[in-house]
C-alpha cells in the first residue's frame, strides 16, 4: 500500500491558494460604509388639489347653469342624507362638488358649518387637498398642537366602492378649529374599480363639452391672506409666492400645492374681491381650469350668458372669467393649456 504523499501536496497547494486568497483580496475594492437611511417622507408629500364643495340655490338650478351655461358634464351623485349632490370630474382626478338642500336634509357638521354661513344662498366654504399620506398628517398636524377631527370614511356597503372586506372609497378628517378663512380638509382615495365598465365610465365622465381638462387653483378670500399663508405653511405647505389679480382689484400670496396651488386673496382696493368680501365674508372666491381649447370654451360662455367674456393675460397664461359670481356665488376662470411641468403658481 502506497502512503499519500500530504506533505508534498501541502507544500505545494497551501502556498498557491494563499496567495491566490492574498491578490484576490487585494483587488477586491473596499466594502462601503452601510448607507444611511433615508428621512422619512414629509406627511404632505403627494399632496394636491382635489375639490371644492359648492352649494347651489337648487340643485336643478345649479346642474343647468353648469352644463347649459358653461358647458360641463355633470353626473348625477347619490344624495346621501337628503342632500343632493352632482359631479363635475377633470381628467387629473380633482372635482367639483355641487350640493343642493332638499327637504328634511340631514346636514353633517361641515355641510351645517357652510349653510350658517351661505344662509341658504349659493357659494363655497370648504376645501379639500388630496393627502396619500393621510393617517401621518394628521399624526403631524396633532403633534403641532393642531386641532383635527377624527378620520371619517366611506361605508363598507358604499355602492360605487368595492365592497366589504376592502379599503373604504374614500377617507378623511378636516381641521376642526379652522386655521384657514374657509373650512379645510385632507382625503385619500382607495384605488378605483378597474373592470372595463368602470374604467370607461370614469373617463367618459371627464369629457366636458367645454374641453376643461384639470383644476388648477383655489382663490381663497380673507381679510388677512398673512395668517392663511402662516396657517399652511404650519401645516407643511410653504413655498408661498407674491401673487396681485388686477381683475379682481386683489392681491396675496399663491401656495403651490402638487401641480396645482392655493390663492390667499385680500381686496387690494374697490373692486371685486373688496365686495364679495363685504356680502359674504371669507370663502372661496374662484376656481382656476385649464382648457384645451381657449376659444372653445369662450364661445360656449358667450352663448350661455348672451355676451363675451373680456380676456387677458393671468398668472396662469391666456384667460377669461365667467360671469358667474351671482349664479354660483363664486367667479371661474378658464385658462389656456400650460406646458408640463409649468409652476403650479405661474408668473409672480
């Protein structure tokens, strides 16, 4: 029997993988530092524009000022609790939310805070901003000493949600003790129905006679647009410029929030800002909308009202006001389409 030579095999393998160990190491490069964590996202990041609740004298009168006027397509809701309500939907997912009283309406306290205000007359009081991060800003607001209201949401048996058992429609909760002139609230949505049926739905309610593709802006009137400006930037939203509207004889501050933003008007002499304030005290004065077709929707306003509205030069690019402050109880401004990517607050 023939005895393994180990000792010649170690002397002449233990060198080599030794110095195979010793270059590979030398070449490896050095490892790298662990990675610090990245901060946490701010409680409003993905936030944006979403809808204003706007109440009509009548239902029927406001769906036929908006669609035969104006020239939208409104969709009928589900008058829950006796309050009529309608839609008006833009293709980036924001609204317009009509409301009308109807007999032995039963008003929730926000729609009760509004009515004490509006008196039965049309107008708009509140707000909402799209919040994804919804449950951490309200954690965030709460923390800052802010006074919110729980988190509502839709019912598991909501007819157009998707049923029990799955994320509710819709969620939100508002500031309880406004900090703003006008009522402010956050919602977050759950992912829509995605059978073909709804999908076609959905966007076929988007399609307006009037060519309006996206809201753009909130005009919000007080008599100290300062402490509004103050009041969001708490909340997390700054960045706010100088903004003046010569056409509405106003002036403030413009808070971008996502692509859209938020206008902090005060009367900036006779005008009327001055007298909208003086009738109805804060509220929301104006909505901004980008159209695809300027003209287009020009010419439905002037068929709708029997004049032409005067155009010119706004913040946003080419515009017109629709003559609507005593119908709705609030001015629309139409806009010309904006590049993408175009600051949400437009020129200074």
């Amino acid at each position: 029997m023939v005895r393994p030579r180990l000792d010649v095999e170690t002397r002449d393998v233990r060198p080599f993988g030794l110095m195979t160990l010793l270059a590979l190491c030398a070449a490896a490069p050095a490892l790298a530092a662990p990675a610090a964590a990245a901060p946490p996202p701010s409680p409003t990041a993905g936030s944006q524009v979403d809808h204003a609740l706007l109440w009509g004298r009548r239902i029927d009168e406001a769906s036929d000022i908006l669609g035969a006027k104006l020239g939208f397509q409104v969709r009928p809701g589900r008058d829950p609790g006796g309050v009529a309500n309608r839609f008006i939907r833009f293709e980036d997912g924001s609204y317009i939310e009509v409301l009308g009283l109807a007999p032995g309406a039963q008003l929730d306290p926000g729609m009760q805070a509004d009515q004490d205000k509006l008196h039965g007359a049309a107008g708009s009081r509140s707000l909402g901003l799209r919040a994804p991060r919804l449950d951490a800003l309200r954690d965030s607001l709460l923390a800052k000493g802010a006074g919110v209201t729980p988190i509502f949401e839709a019912s598991p048996n909501d007819p157009d949600g998707l049923g029990p058992g799955k994320p509710p429609r819709w969620r939100l909760f508002a500031i309880d003790k406004p900090r703003l002139s006008s009522t402010l609230f956050f919602i977050d949505y759950a992912p829509p129905r995605a059978d073909p049926a709804s999908t076609a739905d959905r966007k076929a309610a988007q399609v307006h006679p009037n060519g309006t593709r996206k809201l753009s802006q909130f005009w919000l009137l007080s008599a100290d647009p300062d402490a509004d400006r103050a009041a969001l930037a708490e909340m997390g939203y700054g960045a706010a410029s100088p903004v003046r509207l010569p056409n509405l004889a106003a002036k403030g501050y413009c808070v971008p929030v996502g692509q859209g933003a938020l206008l902090l008007l005060a009367p900036d002499g006779p005008g009327l800002a001055a007298d909208a304030l003086e009738a109805g005290g804060p509220q929301v004065l104006g909505i901004s909308l980008e159209v695809e077709d300027l003209a287009r929707a020009r010419r439905l306003v002037e068929r709708g009202y029997g004049e032409p509205p005067a155009g010119y030069a706004g913040p946003l690019g080419e515009s017109f006001l629709a003559p609507t402050r005593k119908d709705l109880g609030l001015v629309l401004e139409f806009h010309e389409p904006r590049a993408a990517g175009a600051a949400a607050c437009g020129a200074a």
